[in-house]
C-alpha cells in the first residue's frame, strides 16, 4: 500500500529553521523522483523543489538558495530543509511523486511567525 507520512512541521520565528521528513512506504525512492509541494491558506497547492532519481535537485525561485532537499533511499525517506525562513513561507507542505502522483499525505504545517 503506498503511503506517504511528512513530519517536520512548527512554528518557527523568520530566519529560523526547519527539516521536514518525509517517509514512502509501497514503492523505492529509487525508481521515482520526489517533489515537495505546498498549499498556503487560500492558494493552490505550488511545486517547491524536485529531485530526481540520480539526485538532481530543482527549486521554484522563491525558495532557490534558501531550501535544500535530499533523500536517504536506505530509509526511503525524502528530506527538506528550510533555512532562513520568511512568513510567506507558511503552508501546509507535502511530498509526492513526481510522477504519477499518489495519494496526498496529511502533511505538514509550517508556520513563520514572530
């Protein structure tokens, strides 16, 4: 059964950190690409950052040089880490395939709050 579980989320203050995890379980990291997706209040859900099966990694402009995502194919687990963060940075943050897509998680909540 595939399932995927994101944990990570909090509340944190601008400029902070945080790393998000997310655990596959029903199919190998390595045969699919990952993506991290998130959905702010009121907006679409929005691609934020790729990697690939060989490890290439894109980013959307808004976060490029401030996230990083990797992933550990032992653990199956796809990685994001969020550094220097920014309130607009706030959503709800999911992972998923590239393609196809599966079933959504539950996500997590990312809040950048004084």
């Amino acid at each position: 059964q595939v399932q995927l579980v994101e944990s990570g989320g909090g509340l944190v203050q601008p400029g902070g950190s945080l790393r998000l995890s997310c655990v596959v379980s029903g199919f190998s990291l390595k045969d699919y690409a990952m993506a991290w997706y998130r959905q702010a209040p009121g907006k679409q859900r929005a691609l934020v950052a790729t990697i690939g099966t060989w490890d290439i990694t894109q980013y959307s402009d808004s976060v490029k040089d401030r996230f990083t995502t990797s992933r550990d194919t032992a653990k199956n687990t796809v990685y994001l880490q969020m550094n220097s963060l920014k309130p607009e940075d706030t959503a709800v943050y999911y992972c998923n395939r590239v393609f196809p897509l599966v079933g959504w998680g539950q996500g997590t909540q990312v809040t950048v709050s004084p």
